[in-house]
C-alpha cells in the first residue's frame, strides 16, 4: 500500500479525533455531557488495551502460549472490588481535589514535597518505555502495511513515528491542557477515547473472524492444523519449573496497573464524574476484555501456519494475514485499530505525566525559590499551562528517544512489563494508605524508592545491557564480579522468569520497609489528619471542612490575592461568594480568615498545582501554628461526634415522618370505621324496625278485628311468629359477635366429631335443599380425629355455610359439595356452591361485619352480614382459621380448619 496514502489516512484519522472532541465539548457547553454516561466511562477504561493488546497479545500467544492470558485475568479479578478500593480512592479524590497518582501519596502522607517529587520521577521513568511501544507498534505496523521500512529509516524528518508522535502531542496540548485546573473534565478528550475503544474492539474482532472463518474454517480447524506445529504442546501447557511463579506474579501485576497506571487513574478516578458509574463499569469492563481476546489464540496459531517459513514479526500477525491474503480494506482498517490503540494510551499518559510533573517537579521549584516567586507571581498560571504543555512534548520526545535506543529490540509485551513493575511499587503505600491509618511519610518514601531501585536494577538494567549500552558481564558475572549481584539472580535466587524474579524482590522490601519504617516511626499532626481522612473518608467527605486541621492565623485580602493568581478575577470571585453563601457569618471584622476558608483555598489550589504546592503557598500567606497530635484527634473526634449528631438526627427525622404518616393512616382508618360503624348501626336499626314494625302492624290488626275469619286469624300469627324469630336471631347475633370482640364469650369444649356436625347441620336445611331442588353431595373422610370444640358453636358454623350456599346457589341447578378431611394436624371443611361466585377483591372484607353492612351488592345482598362475621369469629377462638376462595361467575368455596388436639380416631 502506499505509504503517503498510509500517513495521510493517519492524519485523517486524527483530525477526526479533534472533531469529535470539539463536538463532545460543544455539546457539554450546551448542558448535554457525554461523558455522564456509564457506558462511556467504562469504554474509557478500555485505554488500559493498548497496542500490547492488539499487538502484543497475539505476538505473546503465539511465542508463549497461554501465558499472555494473565495479563486480563488480573483485571478482571480486580474489577469486582473496585467497589471496595477504586470507589474509595474516587471519594477522597474528589473531596481532596486531587489529579495525579503522586499527588494522591504525597496527600496522604502529610502533603510530602519530596514524596510526591519521587513518585513523579519513578512514573515518567517507568512510562515512558510504554508510551515507547506504541510508536514502536505505530511505526512497525505502516512498515507491514507499506512494505517498506521507510518509517523506520534513520533520518528523524523522513521517520514517520516521529510526526505521529508530534501529532498526538498535539491533539493532547488542545484537548488535555485547556485550563490550569487538573481537576476540570476533559470531555473531548475522554469522548475521543471511549470512540477509539469502541474502534479498535470492533476492527480487531472483524480481523479475528475473518482469520477463523475465512482464512480457515473455524476455531476447530486452526486447532487441528496448529496442533502440528513442533512447540504446540509447550505453548497450551505450564512450564515446569517457572510457570505457577510467572502466572501469579503476572496476575497480582495486573491487578495493580488496572489501578495505579498514570492513565488508568486518570480515566477511572479523576475523569469520574459519578460513583455509581462503577457499577456498570465492574461488569462492561471484564466484557470488553473478554471478547477482544476471544480471538487472540486463532490469529496467533493462524499466524504460526501461514508464516511458518517467513520472518514475520509475530507482533504483527493480526495486520500480516489480511495483508498476505489480499484484504488491503481490511488490512488498513485492522492498521487504524492499532493507530486507535496506540494513541489512546499515549494521550492519557501524556496528560497525567504532564500535570505530574508540573505540579510535583516544576511548581515546587518555581513556589519554593523567593526570587523565581517573586518575578514570575502574576503570570503563574501562564507558566502552570505551558509548563504542562512543554512537559507533554518532552514526554514523547524521550519516549521516541527510547523506541529508538532500546524498545526497538524487543517484544512489546517485554516492554510494558517494566511499566506495569514500576507503577506497581506504588501499591503497599496507596492500599495501606486508604486502609492503614499507621503508615508514615518515612514507611512510605523508604518503600517506593527501595521497590523502584530493585526494578530498575533488576529490570532496566538488563534492557540496557541487551542492546549493548551496558557490558554484558553485569548479567553473567554481575557488577564487580560479585555473583550475588546478578540482576537476574540477585542474591543467589534462581528458577524463576526475570518478571517473577523482579516483583518478589521489589514488593519484598517494599512492604517490608513500608511497614517496618512505619511502625518504628512517628507521624506529624499533619499526617495524622490526612490518615483519619483518608481511611475514613466515607465518615468525614460530607463535613469534609471541619475534619481538617488547621491553626494559625491569615487574612482574607491575602488569601483572595492567592485564588486570583491562580484561578482568576472570576472564578476566585465565585469561589469566596460559594464559601461565604455556605458558611455565612464567618467573616471576622479585623479581616482574619477562619480556618475553613483556608482550607478552602488550600482545597481549590490543590486542584490546580497540587497538594503539595498548595501547601507551599497556602503558607506563604498564612502565619501556621504548630498543632500536637492530641489536639488533631480532639478535632477529628468532634467532627465524628458532628457527624454522628447529623446521622442520628437525619434518623430521628425519618422517623418522625414515618411515625406521621402511621398516625395520618391510622386517623383516616378511624375515620372510616367510625362510617362504617354508624352504617353498621344504621343497618341494625333499620332490621330491627322491619320485622317490628311488621309485629305491631299484624298485632293491631288482629286487635281490631276479633271477628277474622280463622284461617287469615292464623296466618297473621304465624308471620308474626317468624318476624319474632327473625327478630331474636338478629339480636343474638349482635350479642354473639359483641361477645366474641370482647373477649366475654365462653367455649363448652369437649371431643367433637366432625362428621356429626356435618350430618346435624346437612339434616337441618334438608327440607331447604329439597324445596330449590339442590344436589347437596357430602364426603367426609371416615375416621376423623376428634377435635376439642363448643359442638353448638360448630353447628352455627356450618348451618350458617350450608345457608348461605343454599342462597346463593345456581337458581336452576344448583349443586353444593361439602367435604371434610384430616390433613397436616388438622381437620378441614370445605363448603362448595356453584353461584354468581366473589370477585377476589373482596375476599377479605366479606367477613368484616362493617364491610357488607355498607355493601350491600356483593355475597350477601341483605341483611347485616353478620353470620359470617360470627362464623370467624367462631372458628379463630378454636385456634382454626376460615377464609374463601372464588372467582366471579365460577362459585365460591368457604374453607375452615381446625387444630386436632386429641390424635386417636373416632369409632363408628
């Protein structure tokens, strides 16, 4: 392909990166931010799969087998305790408006100068080998798709890795370095990112299925064929010696760079704009890095068949198939994955090493000298952006440097294994800083600078020595001839891989030392204070003001001037009108700040040049007095009480709402049941006055007229027997149900036997189910235990039932089934009819006496509803339970049980 066509695709390529940015930062300006997205957080994550991984991990699967598998199985063990550990360095990031890794060590640490200055050294030194493999996978990726080796040649202006590297500086310079406050999102940066995530998953699978399914026909198929090749079974298989070692190491590797690399913590924590975004990113993430490596194995093995006979880099595998079967379109679109790749990483890194540096090496350097101070105080924020900006240029000009003067000679998975050891130095003091409140400035310098000295020795050291900058003796014979020193067998280890041997010696004594110096040595008052914020920051973050310790005295006019340098006339104006609209009234008269303001200030300058620069200046404007260690737990304590008091009020509170709207509930039940009641009694009333009034109308009757014929004489007093007896009815059961609410009623128990109750009550209504022509079926199982029961009351049960079945049965067939058996410890009836049936939503209320008072188009359409009620009532004081089951237009079936308490059965 030609070459000019390759690079003005490049370019291309990256102007569509600065479009898209643009337009994700428009669109944020309009209020509608991208990157308030889950999903796009977790592809933004995705930056962690670089040109090692679409490169890389072919290159190593198809060299070492299954091995290139650890470097993804560590982060996605990792993921699900990002909850635990990632949200956690979030929280105190945002409160603590922190940016950078070194930042967030030297904060913790009592806002150390020195610390952070380390951590920065030890994190450009240990990226910049990384940045360097992806110019390396850039320029070795237009050699394959050229063919040529122009954009390797010697010259620097015809070498093409050398504009790509000026072009992503850059992108990075107008996307990452707008604004001097570190803390600002980067929207298009963060928008361009997700995009290329997204890209290079979707080329690299299409460049996968094509090598399974076109070049060969399906992963059985390479499989088959590759299991020819001479190192097949070396390849799926552990080495004896060395491979258990080389897995774990590789695993705990790479669950610590998914946290500590540079461009990692600047995506997952600082570009964070919501925690709960971690819960999609815990599953997306693992899912991202499981469907780009399904593919890895096959185009690794296809790369082995095809090119078993030519030198092709195995790195390169992935752009070298389309290429050799014809596929240009594909071949260059497989190209602009690998450009994706490559680019993200390198414009993350960039940005983070830049505000590292800046604010950890040249801040300090510029705050810290009276005299620089001094002549350049009001144009320190011109200084901060171009500062950054430089810092950029100067990262890939040394990253090309070392592409050219050592990573060109290996592997690019050699290479980004020294990156991933040198970030993971930084852990013991990151994880025991969010979880051990006793560890120490000293435990933590001693530490890094102990585990960054073994990786450079045991590491770095080899690299040099492999490309000739180093005599070869110092592998061989070690320094001085003196074999213990051996950077491959350092202190007479021996057996295990260079990663394995590296990372035990280096985490060895770097937990040993941080621990160690820890325990044996003393921390500050300001340490002191950092550590309770930091381990308990999920306790201080919303009084996050008062938790920090500050004493001493400085002025508001002063600390005004500080923000205004920084921030500007503007934002330093919003910024003291949102401090003085949160805490107003603590502006003192003579013009002293309170302490909250100061740290305040400290807080917003933080997010600018760092903690420990705004420890710098916030002092040179502020007379600090020393505070004893006692006097900071004294403080942190009270903020615990203030927060504690804040808890249990926010408790009260709700439940003092709770305990409102019961007692609002409660009134509106009352309410209705005083309706319910007084319709109750009206229904009572009103059946109390209709066979009464029937009485004394019939009465009168047969007063006036003692000459009425016999038969009509007879006829009046029969009906006013039955009103009579309907009136007694009425009235005892308003006494039965007042009797069984109040607790008055007493039960004649005795040995019941079910079946006679049922036979008693069927032979009862007899004469009832003859008249509508109803088939009554009873099925009672013989042998029933006896029950301990008031057999009157039970016969009022199931004469109520049976009545009530015989009422609303099938007018022209009706049929009723009643049915008794023993079943779980208990006796249970069921009473059948094949009526008009209950809707189900009236279930319950069909035996409150108030409910069917007031309703009178339901089961019972007259009188009070008050058998059923009774009926209940009956069976809940033999410890039994009654309830119904129907459906509209489907009958309805009345179920009761009873517990057995005497188990032998009857005889018959």
């Amino acid at each position: 392909m030609n070459y000019w066509v390759v690079i003005g695709v490049s370019f291309c390529y990256l102007a569509l990166l600065f479009g898209l940015a643009s337009w994700a930062e428009k669109r944020s300006a309009a209020g509608r931010s991208l990157v308030s997205n889950p999903y796009i957080y977790a592809l933004s994550m995705a930056v962690y799969c670089t040109a090692w991984t679409y490169y890389g991990s072919v290159g190593r699967a198809a060299t070492g087998g299954l091995s290139y598998l650890a470097i993804y199985i560590g982060p996605t063990l990792m993921a699900p305790l990002w909850w635990v550990v990632l949200r956690k360095i979030i929280r105190i990031c945002k409160v603590q408006r922190i940016t950078t890794i070194a930042d967030f060590i030297s904060s913790r640490y009592g806002k150390n100068l020195l610390l952070g200055s380390v951590v920065t050294i030890i994190c450009v030194l240990g990226i910049i080998p990384y940045i360097s493999i992806q110019l390396k996978a850039i320029a070795g990726s237009m050699d394959i798709l050229t063919g040529t080796e122009v954009a390797s040649t010697g010259s620097l202006f015809a070498d093409s890795s050398f504009f790509i590297a000026i072009g992503l500086g850059l992108f990075t310079i107008v996307y990452g370095t707008r604004h001097v406050e570190a803390t600002e999102r980067h929207e298009g940066m963060v928008t361009a990112i997700a995009f290329e995530s997204l890209f290079k998953l979707v080329v690299f699978v299409a460049a996968g299925i094509f090598v399974t399914y076109g070049v060969f026909n399906g992963f059985g198929d390479i499989m088959h064929q590759a299991s020819r090749l001479p190192n097949f079974q070396q390849l799926m298989t552990f080495e004896a010696e060395s491979g258990y070692a080389q897995w774990f190491w590789m695993v705990v590797l790479s669950m610590l760079a998914i946290l500590f690399l540079p461009r990692q913590f600047q995506v997952a924590v600082v570009e964070n704009v919501n925690e709960q975004h971690l819960n999609k990113a815990m599953w997306l993430f693992p899912l991202y890095l499981f469907v780009i490596n399904v593919f890895v194995l096959p185009v690794a093995f296809g790369g082995n068949l095809l090119f078993e006979t030519t030198a092709v880099d195995a790195d390169m595998f992935v752009l070298a198939i389309p290429l050799s079967e014809g596929k240009n379109l594909l071949a260059l679109l497989v190209y602009l994955g690998g450009y994706s790749a490559a680019t993200s990483m390198v414009i993350v890194a960039t940005i983070a090493l830049s505000v590292m540096m800046s604010n950890n090496l040249i801040m300090p350097l510029l705050l810290g000298v009276p005299v620089l101070k001094n002549k350049y105080q009001e144009k320190i924020t011109t200084i901060l952006l171009y500062s950054r900006r430089l810092c950029i240029l100067l990262v890939l000009l040394l990253a090309y440097l070392y592409y050219k003067g050592v990573a060109e000679h290996y592997s690019l998975v050699e290479v980004g294994l020294v990156s991933f050891a040198a970030v993971a130095q930084f852990a013991p003091a990151i994880i025991g800083g969010i979880f051990w409140k006793e560890g120490t400035h000293s435990g933590a310098m001693a530490g890094i600078v102990a585990g960054a000295i073994l990786w450079f020795y045991t590491l770095v050291v080899p690299s040099i020595v492999g490309v000739g900058m180093l005599p070869a003796s110092i592998l061989t014979e070690g320094p001085w001839d003196i074999a213990l020193l051996k950077p491959f067998e350092l202190f007479g280890l021996q057996g295990l891989d260079y990663i394995s041997h590296a990372m035990f010696w280096s985490m060895f004594f770097n937990v040993s030392l941080y621990i160690g110096v820890s325990l044996l040595s003393r921390q500050t008052s300001q340490e002191r204070n950092q550590a309770e914020v930091f381990v308990d920051i999920f306790r201080y973050s919303t009084v996050f003001e008062s938790s920090i310790v500050w004493k001493g005295t400085a002025y508001i006019p002063d600390i005004k001037t500080l923000l205004v340098n920084f921030l500007g006339e503007r934002r330093a104006e919003i910024a003291m009108k949102n401090f003085h609209r949160k805490y107003p009234g603590l502006v003192d008269e003579t013009g002293k700040a309170d302490p909250k303001l100061v740290n305040y200030a400290e807080k917003l300058l933080a997010g600018v040049i760092g903690s420990s620069s705004a420890r710098i200046m916030v002092s040179s404007v502020a007379k600090e007095e020393e505070i004893s260690i006692d006097e900071v737990l004294h403080i942190l304590h009270e903020s615990q009480q203030l927060i504690s008091m804040n808890n249990e009020l926010r408790r009260k509170s709700m439940e003092l709402r709770k305990a409102t709207e019961q007692l609002r509930s409660a009134n509106e039940r009352l309410k209705q049941l005083d309706e319910l009641k007084d319709e109750f009694l009206s229904t009572v009333t009103h059946e109390l006055r209709t066979p009464l009034t029937s009485i004394r109308a019939l009465s009168e009757i047969l007063y006036d007229n003692p000459e009425m014929e016999q038969e009509d004489r007879e006829h009046f007093l029969h009906t006013i027997v039955k009103e009579s007896e309907r009136l007694s009815r009425l009235i005892t059961h308003v006494l039965d149900l007042e009797r069984f609410e109040s607790g008055k009623q007493k039960l004649n128990l005795a040995p019941v036997q079910m079946q006679e109750v049922i036979a008693e009550s069927v032979e009862a209504l007899e004469q009832l189910v003859q008249e509508k022509n109803i088939d009554l079926v009873v099925d009672v199982q013989q042998n029933l235990p006896l029950v301990q029961a008031d057999r009157d009351r039970l016969i009022q049960v199931m004469v109520n039932l049976i009545s009530n079945a015989i009422k609303f049965c099938n007018p022209v067939q009706g049929k009723i089934i009643i049915s008794g058996y023993f079943i779980d410890g208990d006796v249970k009836v069921n009473v059948v009819d094949n009526g008009k049936g209950i809707d189900p939503e009236f279930h319950k209320q069909i035996f409150d006496k108030f409910y069917q008072a007031r309703n009178q188009t339901i089961r019972k359409p007259e009188g009070s509803g008050l058998g059923l009620a009774i009926s209940k009532k009956i069976i809940e004081s033999h410890q039994g339970r009654m309830w119904v089951e129907s459906e509209s237009g489907k009958g309805a079936r009345f179920s009761f049980v009873l517990p057995v308490k005497v188990t032998a059965p009857a005889t018959v």
